[in-house]
C-alpha cells in the first residue's frame, strides 16, 4: 500500500546492483557472522507456505533466528483459516498486523503479487505455482558467483521440467541481463519452457538452443542447473510417470563433463541425480541450500531497509 515498502515478487524487481549488493551482504554475514547475531532483534517474519517446502520455509527461518528475530507462521494451508475458506488477501492482512515481513509460498501463480497489494508490510514470493521462486534464484545466483567467481561468461544447461519449474524461469529471467550467457535448454519436448520464457530468450539477442539430449551438450556446459519433474502440475499420472526418469545424471555421463562443471539443483531430488554423483567435488547442491541461508538473511536485512 505504502510506496516505500519494498517486496520481491518476480527477480526483475531487484536491479543487478541489488542483487550484487545483496552477495557482498550474504559474503560478509558469513565473515563477521557476529556482526549480525543481533540486527535484526525485536522483528518478526512471518512464513506463510500454501505448499509444502523444507529448504525455502527452513532456511527462511533459520535465517530470521540467526538475525535475532523471531519467526512465525504455518506450514500447510489445513492448518490456516485457508481451509475455512478465507482469501489470500484477508489472511495476508491479517497477518501484516502481526508480522514485519511475510514470506510466502502458495500453488496459485500471482497470489504473492494480489498479496502484496493488501498488506504494509514486505511480501516476499517464496514461489508461486509454476511460475516464479525468486528467492531461489537468488540463491543460485550466489551459488553461481561462488563457484565461479561471476555471473558471466558461462554457458549454462538447465535440464528437466523446463514448463513447469519455477526456479527455472526465474534463473533464465536473471541471467539473461548478465554478459556472455549462452542458455542451453535440455528437456522432453512436452516439458519445454513456457512461450513467455522463449520470447525473452529471443529478444534479448542472446545465445541460447533446446535440445532433448544431455549427453550431446555436456561437454560444453560450465554450469549445469538439474530439476526434477514437478509432479503437483501435471494434469494426468500417466504423463507424470512416462516423464520422471527423462534424466538421470549419474558418473557415466558426467565422464564427458568439464573438470570444473558446476552441478546445481534446487532440490528437492527425486531420482534426476544419482546419488553416488554427491560425492563427486562437481557437486554443489547442498552447498547451494546453505547459500539460501546466507542470501535470505541479506535479502531481509536489505527489505527491512536494516542493511
Ligand atoms: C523448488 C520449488 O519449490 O520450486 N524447491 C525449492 O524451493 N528449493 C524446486 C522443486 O520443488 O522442484
């Protein structure tokens, strides 16, 4: 309601000078650690998932705990006025009278926008539907830097659910304003991305292609962004089935990889990565969960306007 308040509801609301701003934060909470035990004292932020979720709401909270704040909120919608029938709206208003900031996660894409609108406190999207998770590319983001020591000048494969991934959409959105990106799209022809996301690609000029193949791009990729096919949006079992093991990245087809490959998912894993490939020091995306912490506890600190 108020023009000064901040949210983040799609990662095109953060300039790269933000999202840069918000690295060299997450950077130095992990240097000065101590620095920060108590920034955030007194504040609340409130954790409203729709959806089910272990990383996202988790490392949200441990985020707000190691600011010293305190957290509250629900986990399932049963457990909310939601199931009584209550909208969105009145629930996230509600809320904002208890709350400093709201992290929300919820099945219906725009709801977090429709929120925002109704409450005088931050929203932050913490994905909606099939559509966008900006904080998870945030965390990528950092991921990325960290790995690679920038955000450009990489060839990036993004493999899996292509339509219906949200963290992808959001990455493809970020990356597309850094320099020398080169996109490799690997899915099922049925599981591409959306129209939207390929119009993007298009008129940015830059390089990108769509191929069904891992095996064929991997000796090309620096960074290689896996997901899993997201069962929740598909409309009948059996496709969902047909589709899961598209991909599976195991050591065989890592053999062709670069040394240096990067392997990033936003987990959770169901089978797309075998499990002996954890071992492997390509291996990022536990780190990549830790890196959630750190680039949440920055983002709010940076829409409490604290840091
Ligand atoms: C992702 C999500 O919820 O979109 N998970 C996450 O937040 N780390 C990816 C997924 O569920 O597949």
């Amino acid at each position: 309601m108020s023009e000064t308040i901040r949210n983040l509801i799609s990662i095109l609301d953060m300039s790269v000078e933000e999202i840069d701003h918000l690295i060299d934060v997450a950077d130095d909470i992990v240097a000065n650690h101590d620095q920060y035990e108590e920034i955030c004292r007194g504040k609340k932020l409130a954790t409203l998932f729709f959806e089910p979720s272990t990383r996202t709401r988790l490392s949200f909270e441990a985020a707000m705990l190691e600011l010293g704040g305190s957290v509250l909120g629900f986990s399932e919608a049963s457990s909310s006025s939601a199931a009584k029938g209550e909208s969105v709206s009145d629930t996230v208003r509600t809320v904002g009278c208890y709350a400093d900031i709201i992290a929300m996660r919820h099945p219906k894409e725009g709801a977090p926008l429709v929120a925002s609108r109704r409450t005088t406190v931050p929203i932050i999207n913490a994905g909606d539907g099939g559509h966008f998770h900006p904080t998870q590319t945030l965390t990528d983001l950092l991921t990325i830097k960290r790995k690679k020591g920038e955000l450009g000048n990489i060839t990036l494969g993004l493999c899996g659910d292509l339509q219906f991934g949200r963290t992808v959409h959001s990455l493809i959105e970020a990356m597309l304003r850094y320099p020398n990106v080169k996109f490799v799209l690997i899915s099922p022809e049925e599981l591409r991305v959306p129209e939207y996301i390929r119009e993007k690609l298009r008129s940015a000029g830059v390089e990108w292609c769509e191929v069904e193949s891992m095996e064929e791009v991997m000796p090309q990729l620096d960074v290689l962004y896996m997901t899993r096919v997201q069962r929740e949006r598909f409309f009948n079992e059996e496709d969902y089935i047909r589709l899961k093991d598209t991909y599976i990245l195991d050591m065989d087809k890592l053999e062709s990889a670069k040394k240096d490959l990067t392997i990033m998912h936003p987990l959770p894993r169901v089978n797309e990565i075998s499990v002996k490939v954890d071992d492997d020091p390509r291996a990022c995306y536990f780190e990549q969960a830790l890196c959630g912490k750190h680039i949440r506890m920055a983002l709010i600190l940076n829409l409490l306007g604290i840091k």
